[in-house]
C-alpha cells in the first residue's frame, strides 16, 4: 500500500485524502493548526468541483451549509443606500453554483475522511529528503517517517513548495492588491445581506450569513510600497490601520473590532505560477501549486477538481509519481490558466481606482433593473466564469482496489 503525507488539512488536502483512500492508497494528513480550522470568508463551488463534491456524494451536506445570501448593498460614509443588487449576481453565480463558508466546508471534508484517514494536528514538515525508497520527512514535533510521497496541499504561503522548489516568493505573482478577513460581532452585518463601502483604491465589506452568530469584515486595499510580507499578526493589524485610517462609515469601529479578534487573515492578492508542480516524488495539488488568488473566485474550485484529478492519475498509474504526476499536470494546466485569467478582469470591479470610476458603477447598478436586456447583461457578466469553472474535461475514476 502506498503511503502519502498530505501537508495542508484546509481544503485540497482532505479532499485530496478522500480520494486517495478510496482509490487503496494510505494517506496521512499534517496541519500546523491545532484543530481543523473554522473561519474564513464565503467560498464558491462551481462547474467541474460541483461535479467532484456529487461523486464524491457530498452535494447535500455542503447545501445545508449554504450561505443563502440575498443582497448586495452599497453605502455611502453616512451608511445610506447608493444602490443594490441581488447576491448571486454580485457573486457571478448561476444555475446550481454553491457557496458556503470556507470552514464549514473544511468541516464537511474533514468529517467525511476522519474514519480511515489519519491526521496530525499542531505540526509541520520542517525537512524533505527523498531517497531511492521515497521520502524521509522530519516534522517540527513528531518523529520522522518514510512516506511513498509526499503532497503539499498547504496554501500560498506552502512549507512544501519551499522545501522542494526553492524560494516561494519567485513563484508568486502579486496582483498589486491585499486583502484582509476577519470576524465581527453581529450587530454589524444585516442578515443574509453583503454591505459595501468603496472609495478610491480601498473596498469594505461586511455580511452576516444564514443562521450565523457574527459577521465577517473584508479589507481590499492597494499593496503599500515594498510589499509589507511581514507574517507576525500584530504588525499586520497595524497596517490594516494605516491603510484605512480617517475612512468614514463604520471602518473605525470595524478597525476597532479588529484589534481584539485572534481569528485575522491578511495577506498579498497573489497567484502562484510554476514551470511545474512536481519534483521526483513530491508533488503540489490547490493554492500550494496554482493558487489562482481570491480574486478569481476559483481557489476552492481548483482545489477540489486538483485533488480529484491528482488521485486519479496516480490510481491509474499505479501509484507512481512519474507517470501519475505527468498526467495530473497536462489534464490540469488549461483548467488553471483559464481560472487564473479571471483576477485581473475581476480584481477591476472589485477596487475602483477613482471617485468617477465609483460614480458610474453606482449609476450602472442603479439603472441595471431599468435597462432593456437586462438579463442578456448579466449572464455576460457571469458567462466567463461560467467557461472558466467548466473549463476540464474530468477523468473517469479509477477502479476502486478489490475488496476495499
């Protein structure tokens, strides 16, 4: 049987453990969290993921964790209503797409792979040696083990990467934006209801999904000079302050909010581009290989159709990495460059660069329901997600072990 390290229990990394079981192989998950982790912001399923999550028979579990949102509103400083829109259109969905909160689904995944898979919570992967035999892999606190491969499916940010490619920050494109989510009290989202605040080269939202006991704030902000990588949190919030400050409606008291959450993510707006996703018998599968930025609105999707296709390839290559890493890549590229193409056309409606850029957005929501043809205009606007999300032809699976 064929042991695979898996470093990353988010989202590719479980999926990717739940294909691997199935398909015979012994798959050992490393998370440096002490527990799977919750929070987040909304994420989107669509086209050829929606299609993994029913043959993984998980559709249902993730409907019930639907975020139903309703509306889109856009405020001035004063919090009055410049103008509104229905939410799926503001997400770019259509027909079945489903959206649900990053750790609701990281639950559901995990949940699903628990029983025949192991996880080791509160570590890392610190060294990779590969061997004639496969790889010996020192962690932070365990002990080392031998693993037949070994798989980086932890984020942009990924130890793997920089352990069996070099350097992560020539691999990462900057989108030339940041972005920064975190929880807020309830009282300051309205329920099932997005609301916006955007002033030249910053954006802020906040929303309160079905049945959720807080909000979630969004920052988008131009990247301040020199990149500001720095990873210790307090630093982060500092800039998150600096950036927002003398901003009206209710950022200061957001701010404020902010310096007392333990739960902040903020980081660049980046992609991850690679001449290649494997090296020997270590491979990258989601954001750790192609991370498409939260810009596209595909980093959940790829991470799913990656996990998917990867264990796939490997099952009918008969767990070797040469043949079956080979497969993954030619399969996913296209997939991958096509949803990368989506940031920089989205990442321009979501940061407006002037105060007329503003003006007229606001005048084109507002006479949106008025204008002949109205519906053609939307689906134009949802219709290159749409290819993009659907833009792989996925395998067949492979042929479950016998007597498994």
């Amino acid at each position: 049987m064929t042991d695979v390290l898996i470093s990353g229990g988010g989202i590719a990394g479980p999926a990717l453990a739940w294909w691997l079981r199935r398909y015979g192989f012994r798959p050992t998950v490393v998370e440096r969290a002490p527990a799977p982790r919750g929070g987040g912001y909304k994420v989107d399923i669509r086209g050829a993921a929606l299609e993994v999550v029913d043959r993984m028979g998980l559709r249902e579990h993730i409907r019930r964790h639907d975020t139903d949102m309703r509306l889109a509103r856009f405020v001035d400083a004063a919090g009055n209503q410049l103008a509104t829109m229905d939410a799926r259109i503001f997400g770019g969905r259509e027909g079945d797409d489903a959206e649900i909160m990053r750790g609701d689904l990281a639950r559901v995944l995990t949940e699903a792979t628990t029983d025949d898979v192991e996880y080791v919570f509160d570590d890392s992967v610190a060294r990779l040696t590969p061997t004639a035999s496969g790889v010996e892999v020192v962690f932070e606190r365990s002990e080392p083990r031998m693993f037949d491969l070994v798989i980086g499916a932890d984020g942009l940010r990924s130890t793997v990467r920089r352990l069996a490619f070099g350097s992560a920050a020539s691999q990462l494109r900057s989108l030339g934006h940041h972005i920064a989510i975190f929880p807020v009290p309830g009282h300051f989202g309205l329920d099932r209801t997005e609301l916006m605040h955007v002033t030249p080269g910053r954006t802020v939202g906040v929303y309160r999904t079905a049945g959720a006991p807080d909000a979630r704030a969004l920052f988008l902000f131009r990247s301040p000079a020199g990149g500001h990588g720095d990873r210790d949190v307090a630093a982060q919030k500092a800039l998150l302050a600096e950036a927002f400050a003398g901003q009206g409606w209710r950022v200061p008291e957001l701010l404020e909010a902010m310096r007392h959450t333990p739960d902040f993510y903020l980081d660049s707006i980046s992609q991850v581009r690679m001449p290649r996703w494997s090296t020997g018998p270590i491979a990258l599968v989601g954001d750790a290989a192609y991370g498409p930025s939260p810009a596209s609105g595909q980093g959940t999707s790829l991470g799913l159709v990656g996990a998917y296709v990867l264990a796939t390839a490997l099952a009918h290559a008969g767990g070797d990495p040469a043949v079956g890493f080979a497969d993954y890549e030619r399969r996913m590229r296209p997939f991958v460059e096509a949803n990368q193409r989506l940031a920089d056309r989205n990442l321009r409606g979501m940061v407006l660069g002037s105060a007329a850029q503003i003006r007229f957005q606001l005048l084109m929501l507002r006479l949106m329901p008025h204008l002949p043809g109205r519906e053609r205009m939307i689906r134009r606007v949802a219709e290159p997600i749409g290819r993009a999300a659907n833009a792989i032809t996925l395998p067949d699976p492979a042929p479950a072990p016998r007597g498994a």
